[in-house]
C-alpha cells in the first residue's frame, strides 16, 4: 500500500466508498474532506473564498467520523457551501474544523450526497502506525 496517497475511491456497487490515510488523526479527516470534495465536484477546481468553522461531537471514534461527514453533506444541501479543503483538530470525541470552499451556485454539475453511512465504515491505526478511515456515502 501507498501511504504516501491521500485517499482513493473504492468498489461499490450503488453508493461511494472511499479510504483516506494520515500519519495522524487529524490528517486523515482533512484528507477524507479531499475525497468528498473530489467526488462532489468531480475533480473541477473549487475556490476558497468562504470559510466556516465547525464543531462537531460524537460518542466515540466512528459516531465522530459519521457526525463529521454529516456535517459537511448538510453545508453543502442547506447553505450551498461546496467544501474545497479544511484543517481539522480531533480531541477525544470532539472535532473543531476550519473548512474552506466556495457558494455551489457558482459551480454547475456538482455531485449530490444524501448522507454518510455507517456501513462498512472504521477509523483505525494500522500496523505501520497510519490512520485510515473507510467510508460510504449514500448517493
């Protein structure tokens, strides 16, 4: 395995999967962002001109994961914020994040994303000490 890569798209059969790495924590949350923000605008370069801060709770690791990713599907489907990149602090099971992106109304053709899924879904530290993160999101 390539650990040097961010994150990679994965085999599903109706929804979209997705693993991103890190050598810490935080790194792979920011580098799940990438993979959503990839998938949501199929690749088309995204300008940073808005940034939000979130906070973000769970009850443990995986609930964390699953709140995060909510939290940015629903920017993008209630406040049309499309997310570009983001720097993101986990403490325990509390995330506070910096996301930078840009108004969807200003980028046609954007994917949609109904909700993250817990299927299939972990947040672990593998032998070689990175941390990935697998996850599904419903389409």
């Amino acid at each position: 395995m390539n650990y040097e890569l961010k994150y990679e798209f994965l085999e599903h059969t109706s929804e979209i999967k997705f693993k991103a790495y890190g050598r810490i924590l935080n790194e792979v949350f920011e580098n799940a962002i990438l993979a959503i923000s990839d998938f949501i605008t199929k690749g088309h370069k995204i300008k940073a001109r808005i940034v939000k801060e979130i906070v973000v709770t769970g009850q443990d690791i995986e609930s964390l994961l699953y709140n995060f990713l909510d939290e940015i599907v629903y920017l993008l489907d209630a406040e049309k914020f499309v997310v570009k990149k983001g720097e993101v602090f986990v403490r325990g099971n509390n995330i506070k994040a910096t996301l930078y992106g840009d108004d969807a109304f200003l980028y046609s053709g954007l994917e949609n994303v109904k909700a993250p899924t817990y299927s299939e879904m972990f947040v672990k530290k593998t032998d070689e000490g990175v941390w990935e993160i697998q996850a599904v999101l419903d389409v």
